[in-house]
C-alpha cells in the first residue's frame, strides 16, 4: 500500500510534500530514526535562502521517504518534483572510480602503477600513480579555479564550449603542481578528467558505454544518463539556476551547458532514487570485489569531519555517525548524495540553485537529520561509532 500526500508548492512559499512507503523491516537499524520533520524543514530553509526548489529522499532499510518543495521552474512554476532529473555534478566522480576499480578487479589496471603507463607522456611526472589521481593527491592544478573565479562570466564562457580530455588535463599543467606525487590531498577536477581518458583508454569504449554497461543497466539506473556533449536534459527534470555573485541580481537559467569543463569528473544526470540505489549497492559491495571497496575506503583527511577515499567522501555527522558518498556542484544544482557504511540507509537531496554559501550549509544540513535523528549531539569526546583505521599508503591516519 503506498501512500502520498500531494500539495502544491509555488516558488516562494514552502509546500512540503512526503510520502511513507512502508515495506517489510529487513534488520534493525542500530542508527538513530532520520528526523523527517527535520529534512522537512531544511528544504524550507534551503528555499528561504534562494533555492527556487529542493527534494530528498531517504531509503532506509526498505522504508522511502521522499520530501520536495518549491519550485523545478522558475518560469512555469511546476512543482518540484521527487522523481525530476538534475545534474549531479561531481557525485560522477564515484561512478568514474566505480569504472576504474572494476577495471582493477579485472586486472586492466593496477592502483599504483603510474598514470604515464596507460597514457604514454600525459603527465608531466612518472611517479602520479592511478590511486593518486582517484584520491586527489597528484598534484595536479584544478583548471576550474581560473575557470570559474567570476562565476557568471566565466560559466558563459564554457557554456556551450567542447572541449577534449586532454585539453582540460593541458590546460591544468600550465599552472605548478600543488603537491608532490602522493602528498597531501588537494581537491582538483583534473584528476578525473585523467580518470576518463584512463577509461576511455583502457577500455576502448566512451565514457558513456562504461557507465551504461558497467553500472547503469545492471542497477536498472532508468533515469540517470551521461550527458556531454547534448545540452538538453532528458525527460522531466528540474532546472538549475546560478546564483550571480553580486548580491541581489537575478538568478541565472544555467540548465543548459554541455558540461564539457566536467565530463568524467561531473556531467551525469540521475535522480535521488538512482542515486540512492547506486550508493545502496556500491557500499553493499555490488559493483566492486571486497578488496576495491576496501581500496575506496582508504581516507585521507580531507578537512574538518572529511576524508576522501578512491573517489568517495567520508562525513563525520555532529551524532558521531560516518556517511559515505559524494557532493556535486554544478552551475544550477547542489547534490548530496551519502550512504551509511553497509549502504541500507541512503540519502540523497539536491537544490536547484548553485553558487550560494548558506544554501549549501543548510542542504548539508539534510545528512544530520537523514542520519542523526533528532538533533542531540555526541558528548564531548565521544568516539566515533565507527573507526577509520583505513589510511592510504603513506598517509598518516586521520
Ligand atoms: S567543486 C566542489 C564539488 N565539486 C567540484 C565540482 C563539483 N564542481 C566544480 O568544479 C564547479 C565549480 C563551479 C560551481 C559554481 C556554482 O556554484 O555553480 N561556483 C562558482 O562559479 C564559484 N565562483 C568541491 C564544491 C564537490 O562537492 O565535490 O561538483
């Protein structure tokens, strides 16, 4: 029996819908309950700070429950809607290390073979390895700082621009390389960019025929695509506004771009019920062998409450609880897309608006109650619940 309750959102105020679909309990959850009530609430405060729509969606040991509010367009005023498409941005890149480490699995590619031995003369430096590239420690420069330093001028520039993979990955060696080989992490799209020409390289096949082959159609993923160079969504989707960075101009309609300046590092499509079934399965060891999801979860620090795997963020919550996943921004959306360790809790949420502080913080805000519960915070000096003996190689445990 499902069961939904409708209402009618509109691009100012905050109609909330949800809906409970029971299913049968498989095992009990040792987390705490998420505090729909809370999720409820921060999508009204994510459009109360500029987001003209958000939606989230939590699957949880068989239980849904999906919340939307506000608006998907802007011009028409159609609901948002728990089942439109978005740009996920860099939660790609987990599909991209997905890709990879099954080609580790089938003894393609080696983690800690050099980047240079796949892609003859890429890389500047024969000591950046695979497993550099997918935890962001090669070093190499993220071309999407000079890119996108004036947010509005510098999206229209790339708007409807295609570019090669290598020249992404040539435009980033103009600038020094952050780090060392295997130093410190250091966020950089380039290091995907490496990824997909691997990929391509390995295999003999697109990005797309990877994805769709490799994850798309085993999981039954129906609405989530590969979209470059196409600028046009398919299907129902929600639009996705930037947000200028002078304060008080109007939002700007950022839907359609090739988003060429991503490709491997972030131009997938999906909705928060793929996503969710993605991440169920990747962290429930359905797309890799043990031994590669152990690789993915091999953290380096990655800044307060984060460390980052092959691919794969880890968030340390306020309630002492880890998720695992990903976070996406592309001009016009915020996705969120974590799981708990065994993957039977997911949550994923996205706002279609971009490019704005105080959204983000609130959207980040839906993994503490999909994952926390009602907000009582760990006491001071509380462990973790989980611990993360995991360190990368020559990496110091965080
Ligand atoms: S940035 C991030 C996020 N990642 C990285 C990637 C992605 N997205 C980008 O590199 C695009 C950056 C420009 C986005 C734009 C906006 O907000 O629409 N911002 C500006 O233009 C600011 N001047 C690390 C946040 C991630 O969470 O992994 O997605």
């Amino acid at each position: 029996m499902v069961s939904a309750t409708v209402g009618k959102a509109t691009a100012l105020g905050a109609a909330v819908l949800l809906s409970l679909l029971p299913v049968p309990a498989q095992a009990a959850p040792q987390q705490p309950e998420p505090d729909l009530t809370a999720l409820r609430a921060d999508l009204r405060t994510a459009l109360r700070q500029g987001a003209p729509g958000a939606t989230a969606r939590v699957d949880d040991h068989g239980t849904i429950a999906v919340a939307a509010a506000g608006v998907a367009d802007r011009t028409t005023l159609r609901s948002i809607g728990t089942a439109d498409r978005f740009r996920i941005g860099s939660v790609t890149k987990i599909f991209s290390a997905v890709v990879l480490l099954q080609l580790v699995d089938e003894r393609k590619i080696r983690l800690d073979a050099p980047v240079n031995r796949y892609l003859p003369g890429l890389l500047p430096d024969d000591r950046i390895t695979v497993r550099h590239v997918l935890s962001h420690r090669s070093g190499l420069y993220d071309y999407t700082g000079d890119m996108f330093a004036a947010s509005v001028s510098g999206f229209e520039a790339v708007r409807t621009k295609v570019f090669t993979l290598r020249h992404l990955v040539n435009r980033s060696l103009r600038k020094p390389r952050t780090t060392a080989p295997g130093g410190a992490y250091r966020y950089s799209n380039t290091n995907f960019v490496v990824a997909g020409m691997l990929i391509r390289k390995v295999t003999g096949h697109s990005l797309a025929t990877e994805y769709r082959t490799r994850i798309i159609e085993p999981l039954e993923l129906s609405d989530t695509f590969y979209l470059h160079p196409s600028t046009q969504l398919p299907g129902r989707y929600a639009r996705g506004y930037l947000t200028p960075d002078t304060a008080g101009a109007p939002l700007v309609d950022a839907t359609r771009q090739t988003a060429s300046w991503a490709q491997s590092a972030g131009a997938l499509i999906s909705t928060t019920r793929d996503l969710n079934t993605f991440l169920s399965a990747l962290l429930g060891g359905r797309l890799t062998s043990a031994a590669q999801l152990q690789e993915m979860r091999r953290w380096v620090p990655a800044g307060t409450g984060q460390a980052y795997g092959l691919g794969l963020r880890r968030r340390d919550l306020s309630c002492g609880v880890s998720v695992y996943g990903h976070t996406g921004a592309v001009q016009g959306y915020y996705t969120y897309a974590f799981g708990s360790k065994d993957g039977r809790r997911t949550l994923a949420a996205f706002a279609n608006a971009s490019n704005n502080g105080r959204l983000h913080t609130t959207m980040l805000g839906t993994l503490e109650s999909a994952f926390c519960g009602k907000r009582t915070k760990a006491p001071r000096g509380a462990a973790a619940i989980e611990r993360h003996e995991d360190a990368a190689p020559a990496v110091p445990l965080d």
